[in-house]
C-alpha cells in the first residue's frame, strides 16, 4: 500500500510520516510532500496513493483542492485530513474525505483511521479477492492473478458474474465467443479454458473456487471477497465505489451494469 503525507511544515510533516510508519508496522509505503502540487505531480506520473493524509491550511494548493483535483485523477484514493483547525470538518466532508483526526496525531488515531479503510482492512486469507467496477482484477493475498490466457479470466468474470448460479456450456460459449452449438469442438474449446482457469487458480491453492458437475461450471460465492457481491449485500463502502463502470472489458457484462446502474 502507497500512503502520501502532505504538509508544508517540515516538522510536522516528519513527525506525521513517523507516526503513519508506526501505526502501520511496515505493511505500507510512506511518501512524504511539503507541497500539494508537488504530490500531485507523482500521481500524475504514475504513483497513484492508496491513502493520503493532507493537511487542509496549505500555501498554493489547499489540502481541500488538492483531494478536489486527486478525486477526479483517483476516485478510489482514500483521504483523510489532519489539521489543527476543527472549523474545516464540514468543508473536509464536503469533499467526501473518508477521516479527520486533530493535530499533533498519534498511532491510535491513524490506526483508527485505516480500519475503516476498505483496503487496509486485512484480507481474509481464504478468499479469493475480486474487483468487478472498472476493470475486472483478481487478486490473492494482495497480489494479482496472473492468467496465461485472456479467455480464462473472462470465464471466472462471467462465473463470479452469475453468482454461483450453474451455467451449461452453451451459456458459457454465447458469453464468450457469441456461439452456443453444443459440438464437440466447442467441448472442447471450454474444456482447455476451464483447465487453464483450474491451474491458475491450483498454482495459488484455490482450486476450490471452482465447481464443476455434470457438464456444468459455477463457482463457491462463499470463497470470493467481491466488490458486487457486497454491493448487492448492501454494504455502503462497495455502493459508494460504483461509479457506473462494471466489468467494462466484457460485453456481456453491459446488462448487469445497467442493473447496478439504474438501482443505485
């Protein structure tokens, strides 16, 4: 995880990265900017922050512009502001920071503040974690899948799409390849793509994931951390990550996009 801690004076900003480093215990990386502008310009260049404590009161670009400017380059960046001024807060939360702790900070208060941070949150090591708004992604134990063929990925994106339901080979081949004549070669083609998916998901000790009878492919919701699944349960974090873009590399996936869309 990448943590940027803006401040533009020098001690302060020093005693804010120390602090962050203990709270965290080494499970994250801290950049440190004196200036807004300047901790804009790295995510502009690649170096997109997970979280980022800001101070509000800044000479040129306020902590307020910058989230301003840094929801609209990383909607998903988490910000939580620390400054001395308590009159702030409502502007604070007018820019939908996720935190606000009070100068001088402590480990309990940054602590505090990155358990209720979704991606902080220690995964639950017997999930496979899955991100479906945006971009379809897989992750295990914060590290992404990596899948030898597309087609294989594409399959578990329509399987975890189903949610758990069965699905025949027909449906899989319609979602795929816009084809559903049950002949042999297509039993096969699905064949190759459903041992591709088993052994990548074998290589990290969730083969489990997948269940597979007579003649039928779905998979073990219960063994799947998903962005959909706990947007359909409710959860406000997930409600509020949505932001009209689901699964947008796969077609089929354009139906469940604008059911999400039109029930928000």
């Amino acid at each position: 995880m990448l943590i940027f801690a803006i401040d533009d004076e020098e001690s302060i900003l020093k005693d804010i990265e120390d602090t962050i480093i203990r709270a965290v215990d080494g499970r994250a990386e801290i950049r440190g900017f004196r200036r807004s502008s300047d901790a804009m310009k790295a995510v502009e260049q690649g170096s997109i922050p997970d979280v980022v404590f800001a101070d509000i009161v800044m000479p040129g670009i306020s902590g307020l512009e910058f989230a301003v400017r840094l929801k609209e380059t990383s909607p998903d960046t988490r910000i939580i502001f620390v400054t001395a001024h308590e009159e702030y807060a409502i502007e604070a939360f007018k820019v939908k920071a996720h935190g606000y702790v009070m100068k001088p900070i402590n480990v309990e208060d940054v602590r505090e503040e990155l358990e209720s941070v979704p991606i902080y949150q220690k995964a639950d090591e017997d999930k496979l974690e899955v991100r479906c708004f945006g971009h379809f992604d897989v992750y295990w134990r914060g590290e992404p899948v990596i899948f030898a063929r597309k087609q294989s990925k594409e399959l578990l994106a329509y399987l975890i799409d189903r949610q758990g339901a069965a699905c025949t080979s027909g449906e899989i081949a319609m979602a795929l390849w816009k084809e559903g004549n049950d002949t042999k070669a297509e039993q096969n083609r699905i064949r190759v793509i459903v041992n591709d998916l088993r052994n990548t998901l074998k290589k990290i000790g969730m083969e489990r994931v997948l269940i597979r009878e007579h003649r039928e492919l779905a998979v073990r919701r219960e063994l799947i951390d998903c962005d959909y699944y706990r947007m359909l349960e409710g959860d406000m974090e997930a409600l509020n990550s949505y932001r009209g873009k689901y699964m947008i590399e796969y077609s089929w996936a354009e139906l469940t996009n604008a059911n999400l869309y039109f029930k928000r």
